[in-house]
C-alpha cells in the first residue's frame, strides 16, 4: 500500500485521538454482539481474544471483567494509554487485559504471539487499503487457532466521497477464503453520525 495512504489515514486516527478529544466511534457502549461472546445463551467458554482496533479498550475490557484473557491492539499510542487506563479503573491486571501499539498492516505484527480463540474487530478491517486487508487476513489466518472464531463488524460497500468503501458479505467471504468460513452475516445501519451500511460477521477458522 502507498505509504501516502497509510501516512493519511495514521493522521487522520491520531488527529481523532488527540488533545484529549473523545473520536465518535468511542460510544463507552459494548456492542450487544460483543456481550453476547460472554454471557447469554450463546455465550463461548472464556478463552484467548485479540481486539484489532481496540480503540480505547471499551470490549477488550468488557471481554476481561468476563473472564477472558484479552490482548487489544491499536496503531494509536493515545488509544492505547486510554485503554491501559480504562484496565487499570477496572482492577484488571495485564495478564487479563494487554493493550499493544502496533499496525495491523505490517508484515511483523504480533509475530509471536499464540493463536487465539476469538479475533474481534470492531470498525478496523473496513477502513483499510486493499493491499491492507490481504496482510490483515493473512495475520488472522495465523493468529485464530483452528476451530476459532472472527466477529466483526464492518461497513458494507457503499460510495463515500466519490469512491467506494467497505465490504460486502462476498467480498469478506473471498477475503477471507480458505482459512474462514463466513457462518453468519446480520445486516445493520450505523447512523451514529451519518448513515452507512454495515453488517457483523461471524466466521469460523477451519480446521
Ligand atoms: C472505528 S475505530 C473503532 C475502535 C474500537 N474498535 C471501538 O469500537 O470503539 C477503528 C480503530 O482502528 C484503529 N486502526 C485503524 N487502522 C489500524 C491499523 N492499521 N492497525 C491498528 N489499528 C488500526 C484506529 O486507530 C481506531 O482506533
């Protein structure tokens, strides 16, 4: 991916990030579907999660008061002091709840780290380049154990300002293929600022 692009969209996170300022995406609220990982009838057996894109921590922590052993990640450092921070207020030590600075895009990214059980994103896959989204699928290939699971929420494919963005269940699915098998898509809207398609993902890892 051209390194102007990838330069554009650090600054564009950071500037959201910066002064002190709350982005718009960080609501505070853990998405139902993240509370439904860890309690309720479909509820999995606490185990490992990575939160590419954890932002300021809000389903990391939440997955963590939950029993599981979570490991957030975000390119930008101020998320990530955010996140510590939000831990630290809930009693959680690091080995409940880790929050690393790191690019999902590059080549070394969490190089060793075990595979988990359950690869969570909120709102990180959707925004990357292309050339983006073929390294991130390639790490989660690596990092979600066989049998495990990806829950992701992304925007569907829609035009934005001329050119078009997100994916649609087909394009996830081929983004994917083989290492995951796309077991569930539920369609939604987030009109939190303005309206864009968007759906939550469930995929399986195969075996
Ligand atoms: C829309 S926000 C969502 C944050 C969080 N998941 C939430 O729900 O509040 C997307 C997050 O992905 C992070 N991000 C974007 N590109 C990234 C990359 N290449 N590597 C790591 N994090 C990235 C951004 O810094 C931002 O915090």
């Amino acid at each position: 991916m051209s390194e102007d692009v990838q330069q554009d969209r650090y600054a564009r996170f950071a500037a959201a990030y910066a002064n002190g300022q709350r982005p718009p995406w960080d609501s505070g609220i853990v998405p139902p579907e993240v509370i439904a990982l860890a309690t309720g009838a479909q509820a999995l057996p606490p185990g490992c999660a990575l939160d590419l894109g954890c932002g300021t921590g809000v389903s990391a922590v939440y997955l963590a008061q939950h029993g599981w052993q979570v490991t957030g990640v975000d390119w930008i450092a101020e998320a990530i002091t955010r996140a510590v921070e939000r831990a630290a207020s809930a009693g959680l030590s690091a080995d409940q709840a880790a929050f690393l600075q790191a690019d999902v895009t590059d080549g070394a990214f969490l190089r060793d780290h075990p595979p988990v059980d359950v690869w969570l994103d909120i709102g990180c896959l959707h925004g990357l380049p292309d050339a983006g989204q073929q390294i991130y699928a390639q790490h989660a290939a690596r990092l979600v154990r066989p049998g495990g699971i990806m829950r992701l929420y992304a925007w569907r494919q829609h035009e934005r300002d001329g050119r078009f963005i997100g994916l649609n269940p087909d394009q996830m699915a081929a983004l994917f293929h083989p290492a995951f098998v796309v077991e569930d898509v539920v369609f939604g809207q987030d009109d939190a600022s303005d309206v864009r398609p968007s759906a939550w993902y469930w995929l399986r890892r195969q075996v």
